[in-house]
C-alpha cells in the first residue's frame, strides 16, 4: 500500500518537442516521443536505438549522434516493434 502512494507521489514530466507530440517516455532524461513512423530521441546522444521484432529479432540500429534526433522508421514493414535505447524501451506500431 505505501509502496503505490510512494509512486502515485512520484512527479512525471512531460518535456514536448517541435515536431513530435506526446513523450511516451522519460528515463535518466532519455526522452522519446512517437508521431507516425518518426521517432524523436532526447537526450541519448552517444547511445544506440535499436529496433526488434515482437519475436525478439534485431531488425535495425541507429547511432544517435546528437541531443536531439528524429529518426524515420518508413523502411519497417507495418507491424508492432519494440525499440531501445539505453534503458528505455517502448512498444511502436508503424501503420
């Protein structure tokens, strides 16, 4: 029970960017937000965005090399993919 006010106590700050909307994640200040096949990556420079299958399959890797990046993800094939970087990891669909 203190353990769930403790998290519900714990603030969480959205941090917009310019051309993506709605950050779907913040973690050691890695930020990433999804628009469409775009994905915008904060905070990660130096870091590697790797793509995977839902069966577990490396199917792409960016470098980040900068604060800011917009990465296109049109290459993917429509599906749901799960992306990483350093220790975010999040859940995409490309329509």
């Amino acid at each position: 029970m203190a353990l769930g006010a403790l998290l519900l106590a714990t603030p969480f700050q959205a941090v917009a960017q310019a051309d993506c909307m709605e950050p779907t994640a913040e973690l050691s200040a890695v930020t990433l937000a999804i628009k469409g096949n775009t994905v915008c990556v904060s905070g990660a420079e130096g870091e590697i965005l790797r793509v995977y299958s839902l069966t577990g399959l490396e199917v792409a890797r960016y470098s980040i090399e900068s604060n800011d990046v917009q990465l296109n993800l049109g290459d993917l094939n429509r599906g749901y993919y799960i992306i990483k970087v350093g220790k975010v990891v999040r859940k995409i669909s490309i329509r």
